[in-house]
C-alpha cells in the first residue's frame, strides 16, 4: 500500500507541476483569473479548491509542531495547492516506517 500511496503522490505532482508549468506558459495566473473571474463556475472551482486547502491545513496543523513549521505549510498550501499538499504527503509517507508485510491477515 505505501508503493501505491508514493506512486500515486507522484504522479499527482508530476501532474500538477506540468499543467501549471503549461498554463504559466500560456499566460499568468492573475491576467487569467482577471478574464475568468466573471464565470460562476470558476468562483465556484476556485471556492471549492480553497476550502480543500483549508481543510488539508487543519490536518497539517494539528501533526504539525511549532508554529513555523504551521505558518511555512500554510503558506505553501494557499500559494501551491495540490503541489505542495502532494509534497506534504510525500515527506510523510518517506518518513513511515517500512512494515513488513503480514502473511496471516487478510
């Protein structure tokens, strides 16, 4: 299950980093969201985004120590997104321990 969950990060931020490298090539994200901001849908997507952001955050402050360590997450998680909540999750699955595989359970 960790490869899966390690693959699947990966592949998130893979993801998430070539369509935002592509759309940046494009064009910025504020002339964007300039021309977008008058369609509901976008305000309803970006709303929806946000909220997930802020709901990853409360998790990752609660495992989170220190205050630093919270305020440098959340700003990574209102400025990235989905990369750094991928990132996030990635530093936490490395840091696991390997268990090893039970050959009785189900």
């Amino acid at each position: 299950m960790f490869t899966f969950l390690k693959i699947l990060f990966l592949a998130i931020l893979a993801a998430m980093l070539y369509v935002t490298i592509t759309a940046s090539l494009d064009r910025g994200v504020f002339e964007a969201g300039a021309a977008l901001w008058p369609d509901p849908w976008f305000r309803a997507t970006l709303a929806d985004a946000y909220f997930g952001f802020i709901t990853f955050f409360v998790w990752v402050a609660y495992k989170e120590r220190g205050l630093l360590r919270k305020l440098i997450w959340f700003v990574l998680i209102m400025t990235l997104g989905n990369i750094a909540m991928s990132v996030y999750v990635l530093i936490q699955l490395f840091r696991l321990p390997q268990m090893p595989r039970c050959v009785t359970c189900c």
